[in-house]
C-alpha cells in the first residue's frame, strides 16, 4: 500500500461527516495531530438534523447496518460505541409492502425469516432463502477483507485467489438472475435486489457481487441510534474531541495553501491553519476544485440516480407502517429504465417509508410523528436540472402525498403540520455533483482501483475520503473510506498507534456517561 511521503504529523481534515470522523478517529488512534475543519455549525455532514416545531428531522441516511465499523473506529481512541450510542436493533428489518396488498417482514434472525418466508411463498421458498442466506454470507466474505476494506494503488491487486472464488460464487454475474437462482417468488426476488439501487445500478445491470448489500441489510442486521441518526456523528465528534482532536465549525474552506507539490496550509475565512496533511471528505468536485486539479479518466463518471425526499411531522400515523417500510410499485425493470435512461419521473414508484418515533416517540412531540418518505428519480444528468426542480418539487411532493395515500395512507396531507422537501435543487445547491447525494454509480469501470482514487496525482500530502472515492456509498463504506484515508497517512495499520490509544483510553472513558447523553 503506497502511504504520503515526508512528515505527517498534524492533520487537517475537511468534513466532519462520517468519513471525516471516521478519519480522524483512526488518526488520533495513530498518534497524529488532527484538526477538524467543517463549514457548517456542527458535526454529522450529510447526517445532519433540522428542527421545526419540535420535530427533529435527520437530513441524511435513516438505515444504519454493520455497526462494528463503528464501534472499530471509537476503539482506535480506546472507546466503546455502546459507551456512547444506545443502538436498537430493528425487527424487522423492513417491512416491504407490494401493489397486489400482501406484505412481508424481513428479518435478520434466520429461522423468523424462514418461518415469514413459508407463511409468505410457501416451503419451497423459504428453503431458497436458505440457500441464499449461504451464499450471500460468503459473498461477504470473500469481498470484505480482499475488495472492500482495502487500498488499491493498482488494478493488479486484483488478481488474488480470492477473485477466482469471487468469480466461482457466480459474483461476475447480474444480480437479477443471481437472486433467481435461490428464489422464484418476484416479489421476493425485489426484496434481496433493490439494494442495487444504492449503488446506482439497476438489478439487471448490477454486478451479482452487489448483493453483498443486501447481506448488510438482511442478515447483519438493521440498527437505529436512540436520538435518531444524528446521534451518531455528534458522539463521533466528541469522542474524537476527547481524544484530542480540534474541531473548527462554521469554517468553510477557501482555498488550500500549495507549495510545490505539498498543500502548507488550509485556508477558512476565519484562519491559516498549517499543515503535514489533508483529508478532504467533500463530494469530489468540490475537493478536485480546491486542489486545482482532476484526475483524468478515459470516460467521464457516471453518477447514481438521486433522490426526493419529503420530511413530515404528523398528528397521526399508520400501523401498517414499520420502522422501514418498502412500498413497491407494480412496475419494476421500467422504472429503473426512467431513473438511468430516460430521465422521467417513476411512472410507478417504489417508496421508502421511514417512520423514527415508532422506535424513539423523542424525536416528535408527544402524540405526534415524523415520516421520513424517499422516491428515487433520476440525476440533475439524466433527467430535469436543478432550475427545472424548482419548479417541479411542490407538484411532485403533492402527487407523492396522492399516491401514499392511494396506497392506503389516508389522511396523509391534512396530517402533516410540519414538513421539509428536498429535492435535486437541493442536493446541487448543497455540492453535491448531478445533483445526487449518492455520488458516482457503482458500474464495473468506477468500483474498486477502478473508482477515482484516494489519492490525488500531483500532490502529494492529500487524501480523499467519503462516498466518491473508494470503496464508494453507504455508511458502512463511507466509514471504510475515512479509515482507508488515514492509513494512507499513517502507512501502517492504525493498530500501530495503540500506545496513543491506551494513553487517551482513561480521558475517553471518563466521556461515556456524558458521551450517551449528549448523542440522545
């Protein structure tokens, strides 16, 4: 693994979102220096909060899997998660919902999954299910360690034994069909490939090795951190602050200070703040813009659909509704067909419905709740710009509302008493490259050494972090990437820093009780 040349002593790093969190964690573990630089007032980046009569709304991701990646970086500080977060695993999982009015829980304990299986589709099926529970845990496992959780300097990486197995396991495949193999029930073949969605690929063009997604979802489990997702980066931050990190908010970067090939300094409206190193976590072009400069790629990335998002506080809610609800449309390979292609709007949308204070009533006042309501549609690329959403978001989220409450959420509208929409204008306006929280697609040419590196050609004390660099979206992975980040400041495992942990565990202790309280 190549790792930054010369002193690495101080580090800056940009975002204090997950990957940045994530960064500085594993670097306080390792004995560096680090100051956190981020423009808005708090931790959390694309994990943030809004507040509005009372209902605290999570701005960013609402499904929280594999929280041993976590619970990995507060111990590069020698601190515990639980110390400091109050995980609730989720039964179910989901709940998927489908046009025809049947329904199925999916749960990540094997034998209330093969039990909802039979009542759902029958004996046939669920022992399908048992077949691919096999196969997508090693899936997993052979992808991790060897493809995942990795630095590539060099598409010969590749070629390990372990790409043999990956290819035997059918993961060279299309996930559609994969998925086929094991179950025959369509609407359960949805359940185990929408995943691909995350990666921005539809199911008949996604690569089978993508359901490594779904074992995240379906098998590892489903999580949600009492206070709502939020939580999570403020106990990052303020662990990390223990630790010994300095925290710079409302600091947005200006410009970074370049010698040669090495950047001195980072520059906010506020300061110069020297430096040995950076790791930038901000969506790629604005990282490629401070530093000047782009990598070139033969053919220019592709970018994820995005996302509407409609956040409402109502005074009442539906007990068909779970924690996570999939609401299916009748249509399924034609509406992937409108989000890559063509460009249109979901003729038939699948929905996800997420309802936090059915799991923590805190987050609404009393008697009340809050809905969090996703329709994928297609990037600021592919389908209306940023100037067109403007005009089309108010009629969208209304014909959104008519057609949960055609689904049998009635009374949806004249519920809601308070509300934030967000729509692709948003998401341009916040950075964020066509317009999509989900950054460039995960297609064959932009994953692993193919996606756009962590480090940058022409300088050289920088370090990219975050979901456009590798190993790519998802929380899981955007945590993966901050630890990626710092090893390549550190150039060794961060277990090598465990006297700075050991020294920092007693004052990281001594954080817990408050750590809890203050992440609630």
């Amino acid at each position: 693994m190549k790792a930054l040349p010369g002193r690495t002593d101080h580090v800056v790093v940009v975002g204090a979102g997950f990957a940045g969190l994530s960064a500085a964690l594993h670097l306080l573990g390792a004995g560096r220096q680090v100051t956190v630089v981020e423009r808005d007032e708090q931790p959390g980046g694309r994990a943030g909060r809004s507040e509005r009569l009372g209902y605290r709304m999570d701005t960013g991701p609402t499904v929280l899997t594999m929280p041993d990646l976590l619970d990995e970086a507060f111990a590069a500080v020698g601190g515990r998660l639980r110390d400091h977060v109050d995980l609730i695993a989720l039964h179910p999982a989901y709940r998927a919902a489908f046009a025809d009015g049947s329904s199925v829980d999916v749960h990540t304990d094997p034998e209330a999954m093969e039990t909802e299986v039979a009542r759902f589709a029958g004996p046939r099926e669920a022992e399908g299910y048992r077949r691919l529970r096999r196969w997508l845990t090693d899936l997993y496992g052979l992808q991790m360690r060897r493809f995942i959780d990795a630095n590539f300097d060099s598409p010969v990486q590749l070629l390990h034994p372990d790409l043999v197995r990956l290819a035997v396991a059918g993961g060279f495949g299309r996930l559609d069909r994969a998925i086929g193999r094991f179950l025959e029930d369509e609407r359960l073949q949805r359940v185990f490939s929408f995943q691909s969605l995350y990666a921005g690929v539809p199911p008949s063009r996604a690569l089978a090795a993508y359901a490594v997604i779904a074992y995240m979802d379906t098998i590892a489990g489903v999580y949600f951190p009492r206070g709502g997702m939020h939580a999570v980066p403020v106990a990052m931050a303020q662990v990390a602050a223990a630790a010994g990190a300095t925290f710079r908010f409302g600091a947005a970067v200006q410009r970074l200070e370049r010698r040669g090939d090495r950047i001195a300094a980072v520059v906010t409206q506020h300061e110069r703040i020297p430096c040995d190193a950076v790791v930038l976590t901000p969506d790629l072009p604005t990282s490629y813009e401070l530093l000047g400069r782009r990598p070139r790629r033969p053919v220019r990335l592709r970018h994820s659909p995005s996302a509407v998002v409609l956040h409402a506080g109502t005074t009442r809610t539906w007990p068909q509704l779970a924690h996570h609800t999939i609401s299916f449309g009748s249509a399924w390979s034609g509406t992937f067909h409108e989000l890559t292609r063509t460009g249109r709007l979901m003729s038939d949308p699948s929905l996800l419905i997420t309802r936090p204070t059915a799991t923590d009533p805190s987050l609404a006042p009393d008697g009340r709740h809050l809905h969090y309501i996703l329709a994928p549609c297609p990037n600021t690329e592919v389908g209306p710009d940023a100037v067109r959403w403007g005009e089309l978001g108010g009629r969208y989220r209304d014909a959104l509302i008519m057609e949960l409450e055609r689904r049998g959420l009635c009374g949806l509208g004249e519920s809601i008493e308070a509300e934030c929409l967000v729509t692709p204008a948003d998401w341009s306006a916040m950075g964020h490259a066509a317009g999509t929280p989900f950054s460039a697609a995960h297609t064959f040419g932009q994953t692993g050494p193919f996606r756009p590196r962590n480090l940058v050609r022409g300088t050289e004390n920088v370090v990219l972090a975050g979901c456009g660099t590798t190993p790519g979206v998802g929380v899981p992975t955007v945590l993966i990437s901050g630890k990626l980040a710092a090893l390549r400041v550190t150039g060794s495992s961060a277990r090598g820093g465990h006297r700075a942990r050991n020294a920092r565990a007693a004052v990281v202790a001594g954080t817990g009780g408050g750590g809890r309280g203050g992440a609630g």
